[in-house]
C-alpha cells in the first residue's frame, strides 16, 4: 500500500510592478507619499531611487517637500532575484510659491 503523499509545486516569478503613484505637483511644505507594489514570487524588495541615489526601501516613500532639491524624477525597482528587475518612474514637480502682496 502507498501512503497518501501531497506534493507542492512552487513556481518562481518575476517581479512585476502592479501599481506606481501618478505624477505630482507639489509646492515647499507639502508632504506626500509615493506608492510603489509588485507582484512576483518570491515576494519582491522594492527600491526607490533619485537619480543614481538610493532613498528609501520599502513600497511606500513619505517626503516631505523642502525645495527645488525635491522635484525630479523617482523610480520604482522590484527585485526578487529572479530574471530581470522591474522599474517604473513617477516625476515630482515642485511649483514655487509666489510672493503675496
């Protein structure tokens, strides 16, 4: 008699980014948070990045706004190890405020 066995197949999958925040207008003083999610298995790490500067890890990035330094264009890396990384941009413009009189 063969005894009752149960098999699990685990099949590894890419990172795929799902979601990303759209683009944004921002003026100084004004927070946000950039949200970032991927599918993939294993579950993948998400990076985000300024530029070639990493900022945050994590698929949530709160800021908040302090200046021109802030605008620019930030992406989203899922990386599982497994095939290539997925990326995705959202772009941050910060409006100056105008001098009231």
């Amino acid at each position: 008699m063969v005894p009752n066995t149960v098999a699990f197949i685990v099949f590894s999958v890419p990172p795929n980014i799902v979601h990303i925040s759209g683009n944004q207008n921002k003026s100084e003083g004004d927070k946000v948070t950039l949200n970032c999610t991927a599918d993939g298995n294993p579950e993948p790490n998400i990076t985000w990045t300024v530029g070639n500067i990493k900022k945050h890890f994590g698929s949530s990035f709160p800021l908040t706004i302090t200046g021109k330094q802030d605008e620019g264009v930030y992406t989203c890396t899922a990386d599982n190890g497994i095939g290539s990384q997925d990326s995705d941009n959202v772009s941050i413009t910060v409006e100056s405020k105008s001098n009231c009189y």
